[in-house]
C-alpha cells in the first residue's frame, strides 16, 4: 500500500464548496490587501487561541521576527532558543541582530529543558523562544518562572502546536506572544504562505500591527522604519475555512498517535514519543527514534510508505551558522536526536488501512532486527 507523508489536496476535496465559496467573495470583494477576511480571521483566531489579540503576518519567520522587535529585542541582546527546532526559531533572532544561546532539550518530550535555562541565562539575555515543537506544548510554567526570576521576554515559537492546550488552556494566550505559521503542511495550513502572532499584550499587537505595514497606521505617515508583512487576504479567507475544521483534524491526529503508541509499543529498538500528562499535543508530526533510523527509512520506503526526518541538522551545525564556532558535540541531545528521529506520517486524511500498514512494516522491521 503507497501511504504518502501527507495529502494536501485532501483538505481541498473535503472543504471544496466552502473554499470556491471564500475565493468568490474575495474575487468580487475588489479588497484585496488588509480588509475583512484579515480582520475577520484575526478575531477568530483570536477567541481560537483564548488571547486578546491575533495580527496576521505573511509567514512563521516574520512573525517570530516582528514578535522580537515588538518587544524590543536587537543587536547585543541574547535570545535563548532549543538546540533542536527548525532554523527559523534561530534566523529570526540572528535577523533583528540578537544572538541565539541554545539550550538542549528533554530528550522524551524533544521540548526545551526548562532545569538547563538557568545556566544559559547571562547579563545580556532578554527573552526565551520556548518551541512547542511537534504540536506538544512546552511546561510553560517553569519556562515564566523563570523568566519571571530574570526579568525576561517569553516568545512562543507556536508553529506547530495549533490547538494544543497546556494543563487544559489552549496554547496561543500563554506567553508575553505566540506566533504561529499556517504554512500548508501546519495543523492550520493555508494554500500558500501565512503566519500569525497572538498576544494578550496591547503594546505588543499595537507594535506588530505597525511593523508588518510600512511602519504605519495612518497611511503614507510613517512612525518607525517597518516592512511589507500583511497576512494575505485571500489565505486570510481559506484560513477561516479551515479554523471552523481544526478541532475535528487535531482529534483525528490524536487518534492515529494513539494507535501508533498502543500498537508500537514494545517493538525491538523503537523509541516512541512522550507525552507528559499535563498537555494535550496535537500531533503536528510523530516522531520516533531507533539506533538503525537510516535503514528503517529503507525499509518503510520499500513497502511504500514515506517518511521524512525533523531535522537532519541542527541549527548549530548548519552551514548558516558556520561563522557562530560551534563544533560539532557542542550540544550531544540535539545531535543525537537528529541521528537517530523519524517522522511517521500523520494527518487528518489517513484512512485506517494506511496506519495499518506503517505499523506493520515498523514493526516487521524492528522483528527483523532482533
Ligand atoms: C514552520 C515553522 C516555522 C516557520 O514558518 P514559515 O511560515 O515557514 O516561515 C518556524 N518555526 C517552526 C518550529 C516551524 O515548524
């Protein structure tokens, strides 16, 4: 059986009439920058996520960015951030000028150690990127207290946790901002490029609201040098399309994860993920490791069945931070992870049959190399 990482155009099949509905307004709307798909999609998202405010940006890196400079964060400031994430958590630092210390995570959760920040916080630091990273919150509470001891800005990298809840409250409204990306394979996609910050901080959403237009409120006037990052009006549309499907996506996801951990469990060399009782994942990817990764990736393969590696690099061994001297064994978690994880596919259009056979093949695998 052919089982694909993960069927994109599903979601268009399923929501057709409502989608070609949404693209009609917006083509008869003659309001094709900034206007009421933006503004009605914000305040949905907004009561999505329990926060005051949502400012729709054009992508997940420019709403980390502008989240940082909203809080004022620049050249000669520290940023702490995971050691393992995807690399927009680090250049949106490395774009306002800031300098990314990395922490290494809890290896069963894949979640930034909130025990290891205390060491990397110096006189220079300012803010934390907690990333809740594979749709599983961080422990938010520690991460505030300790921001709370040293005095710093919490920015949520929340990409790929759409819909999670942490001790029963939805992600989104927890944190000084969150930001969020709706690239097309996210939890919430949209069909093309979109991104997001929520807040309960209205000097933060005033701040963003500002930066992603030119720098203004009052058009041509020009209060501080911004940029051209507005959340589009016609993914704005989709978006709100989608929104209303989220929760039923998210519980397939959780569905498909519980079969993977009931039925994986035990398998010869198999690591399965860990999820820690006081959060609700949502299921973004399934992630799990075996010391033989490369050749159960052969092996699923073979039987048709796809899979792909969150990330093969970590940010400090890119060549992007080549120039920053960090060596290779500088942060062993994170290389470890990145050696030996792997991404079973996971999403909300996955007939049973499909989750049968990875596992059947996961775990004929692992068999054979008892
Ligand atoms: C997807 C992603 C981003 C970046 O989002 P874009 O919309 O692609 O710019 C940032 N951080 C994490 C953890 C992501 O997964």
């Amino acid at each position: 059986m052919n089982v694909p990482f993960l069927e994109l155009n599903a979601a268009y099949e399923e929501l057709k009439s409502d989608l070609d509905a949404a693209y009609q307004r917006f083509m008869r709307s003659g309001q094709y920058v900034l206007s009421s798909e933006v503004e009605g999609f914000e305040k949905e998202y907004a009561t999505y996520c329990d926060a005051k405010w949502c400012v729709g940006v054009s992508n997940g890196l420019d709403a980390l960015h502008l989240a940082l400079r909203a809080c004022g964060i620049g050249p000669r400031d520290e940023v702490i951030v995971p050691s393992n994430t995807y690399i927009a958590t680090w250049l949106a630092v490395t774009q306002v000028g800031a300098t990314p210390v990395p922490v290494e995570p809890d290896c069963r959760t894949f979640n930034i150690d909130p025990a290891q920040i205390d060491k990397a916080v110096g006189p220079a630091t300012r803010a934390i990127i907690p990333v809740n990273l594979y749709g599983q919150p961080v422990d938010y509470d520690s991460v505030i207290k300790i921001a709370l001891r040293y005095g710093l800005r919490i920015i949520v990298d929340n990409a790929q946790a759409h819909g999670a809840r942490y001790k029963s409250k939805r992600v989104g409204g927890l944190a000084d901002v969150e930001c969020h990306s709706f690239y097309p394979t996210k939890n919430l996609g949209a069909f093309g490029e979109a991104g997001a910050i929520t807040t309960n901080d209205d000097e933060v959403s005033d701040r963003v609201r500002v930066l992603r237009n030119y720098g203004s409120r009052i058009r041509y006037h020009n209060e501080v040098a911004g940029y051209n990052s507005r959340l589009d009006e016609l993914q704005a549309a989709f978006l709100r399309v989608k929104l209303r499907r989220l929760d039923d996506w998210n519980a397939r996801r959780r569905s498909i994860a519980n079969m993977y951990l009931n039925q994986l469990d035990g398998s010869n060399g198999l690591i399965l993920p860990t999820t820690l009782a006081w959060t609700e994942p949502v299921w973004y990817l399934f992630v799990v490791r075996h010391p033989s990764r490369d050749a159960l990736q052969a092996a699923l393969k073979e039987a048709g069945i796809t899979t792909l590696i969150h990330y093969p690099v970590p940010p400090h061994l890119s060549s992007a931070y080549k120039d920053s001297g960090f060596k290779s064994g500088a942060f062993p978690v994170a290389e470890q992870l990145a050696a030996s994880c792997l991404s079973l596919p996971v999403g909300p259009h996955m007939s049973d049959e499909q989750i049968n056979a990875v596992v059947n093949a996961v775990q004929e695998f692992c068999d054979s190399s008892r």
